[in-house]
C-alpha cells in the first residue's frame, strides 16, 4: 500500500515537473506581451498629451502620399485663424453629435448598422486618432486600436483641439492637407476668408477628396453642400457648436 502510495506520489512529481517545463516558455511569453504592452501604453500616452500642445510632425497617410507623389501641401493653421463656418460645415458635415459624445457615438454606430453600413459612424475624434496614430485602411486591429485611443484623446484634449488638428491632417485633395491648403486650392484665398458656400464645398469633399473637388462640383457635391451650409447655420443656432465655438 505505501509502495503504490509512493509510486502515485513520483507520478505526480514528474508531471509537474513536466507540466512546469511546458510552461515556462508560456509564461515567458505571457511576460514580455505584458511588458510590450505596457510600453506601447506609456507611449501612446506620452504622444497623446504631446500632441495636446505640439502640432503633430506628420501623420501616417500624409507620409505616405508625400512618398507616392514626391510631395504635398500643407501648412498649419491655428483654428483661431480660420473661418468660423469652416469648422461649423465640418462638424455639420462629419460629426453634427461632435459636442454631445466622448469620442464614441454609440447613436451613430446604431443609425449606421440600421443602414447596412451604408454611411460610417465615426466621429471626428476617431478620424483624428486614425490620421495622427493610426493608418488607413479596414481591419479590426487598428479598429480595436482607435477605440482604446479615441475616449484617451478625448479626456487630455479639448474639443478645438480635436478639431483644429483634424482640419489641418485632413486630406481635402490629392496631395492637399489641411484647411490653409485647401482653401488656396480651391478658391485662392486664406482659411480665414472662406464664404460659408466655399466652406461647405471644402466639407462635401471630405468622404472621398481623390474623386470630389470644391472647385469644380458635380451635382451630388453642390446638393450636398448645400445641405451642409444649412446644417452648419442649425448648429450654430441650436447650441452644438459651443464646445469649440463661442
């Protein structure tokens, strides 16, 4: 009996001994996955309040397009320097809830499931999260990325913080970044001289600047701003452009 006993007690032993050598390359594994992560974390959150008071250098699509086309237009602009309406037309246009979420609107992201996916749910928040730290493209990693990053801006950034580095990274055209660029572009004059007209025009083209123009709009793009010079004088009216405007 205290033979099989012992025989049971050494069985025992060697699988956990087994069991603890097939582990270990799994926990070593387990540990640097926790460390990288953890590293990632502390540099996006680093990025995230730089950038809150540092204009961002470049962005991954502005990089890349300056690759392809041997180079681009951009220049930074503060939002104080712009037309008003431009923000407005934007807002009105992208993100009409922009004041009233956290970076996720959850109402949005129902409407467009209703519709099939017809039309996106993300906010203005989330396109700068995907312009400034991201890439472009569909895939559900750097979704789950912006997700984590986009309520981390929202909390150390201010709302026309969000707005004045999105209409700055934008792509308003092939090779055209940004409200300054696309306003001398378009209609030769600064961002602060922009009609609400011309704003709106700059805002139709937002979804897909490589094959939309402010300058020579078809019909969809002309009904279009128009419908947006109207939303922006509602928001301005009803109170949703106050996070960022007075």
């Amino acid at each position: 009996m205290a033979k099989a006993a012992k025989k049971k007690k050494k069985r025992q032993a060697v699988g956990s001994w087994l069991w603890a050598h097939m582990m270990r390359p799994w926990r070593w594994l387990r540990r640097w996955l926790l460390r990288v992560g953890l590293v990632a974390a502390l540099v996006a959150l680093f990025l995230v309040l730089l950038f809150s008071v540092v204009n961002p250098p470049t962005t991954h699509t502005i990089w890349s397009e300056k690759r392809r086309l041997g180079d681009i237009d951009q220049e930074w602009v503060p939002l104080a320097d712009m037309a008003p309406v431009l923000a407005r037309s934007v807002v009105a246009a992208e993100d009409a809830r922009f004041c009233q979420h956290w970076g996720i609107d959850v109402q949005a992201i129902r409407t467009a499931l209703a519709e099939g996916g017809r039309r996106g749910g993300s906010t203005l928040s989330q396109q700068v999260v995907k312009n400034v730290f991201l890439w472009q493209g569909r895939s559900w990693g750097r979704k789950a990325l912006e997700t984590l990053l986009t309520p981390l801006v929202e909390a150390v950034w201010s709302k026309q913080r969000i707005l004045e580095v999105y209409l700055n990274v934008a792509e308003m055209d092939e090779g055209i970044f940004g409200a300054e660029a696309a306003a001398r572009h378009y209609f030769g004059v600064g961002p602060e001289a922009l009609t609400a007209r011309q704003a709106a025009l700059i805002a139709a083209v937002l979804p897909n600047p490589k094959e939309r123009s402010a300058a020579r709009p078809s019909r969809f793009v002309s009904r279009r701003a128009a419908q947006i010079q109207d939303g922006a004088a509602t928001i301005r009216a009803d109170g949703r452009a106050g996070c960022f405007q007075d």
